[in-house]
C-alpha cells in the first residue's frame, strides 16, 4: 500500500475492514462461559481473529497478500460498511430526504 498513489486512503480503508471484522466479530471475541472473557484472553482472540478471519476480508478487498499490485479501489461513501464479501451498502444509513445534507 504504500507504493500505491492512493497510499493514505488504502490504509485508511484497510483499517476500516479490520474494525468492521473485528466488530463483527465481538461475541466471540469476549465471549466467556461466565460472562466476559479476560483481557488477555480477547487479546488473544483479537490477534486470533485478526490473522484467521480479518486477513480473508482484506484480501477480498485489495487482493492476495503475496501479489505485488492491490485490486482497483474505488471510492465509496464515508458510512460504508465492510463484510466479508467486501462493500456491503445499507440504504437505510443515508438521509433520503430532499434538501438536506
């Protein structure tokens, strides 16, 4: 990413990728058979989490980890929400009133 002319955004999205993984992610990261699962327990978890699962959702966004170009990104609205599949658009989110911002 950082070759890429588009360096600061893709980083600023890769972010957000993880973050919605890791938030989609939330049960069973701090899950716990008595409550809530130790810090250090959902460190692991995070750090689990983010190689096994949050790893597959970047790649299907910017492409292989072991290629040498990202995949074409394009821009997408600051209320987007990624998935697994990637880009995941919520109609609702938006103001679908005319005349406001």
């Amino acid at each position: 990413m950082r070759r890429s002319q588009n360096g600061y955004a893709d980083r600023y999205r890769a972010q957000r990728v993880v973050f919605d993984c890791l938030t989609e992610n939330t049960t069973k990261i701090s899950f716990s058979e008595i409550g809530i699962a130790e810090k250090d327990e959902i460190e692991q978890r995070i750090a689990g989490m983010s190689e096994s699962v949050c790893k597959k959702w970047l790649q299907n966004t910017f492409g292989p980890s072991d290629s040498e170009t990202l995949l074409p990104q394009t821009p997408k609205p600051l209320r987007a929400v990624w998935g697994e599949e990637g880009h995941q658009g919520y109609p609702a989110m938006y103001n679908n009133s005319l005349g406001t911002f």
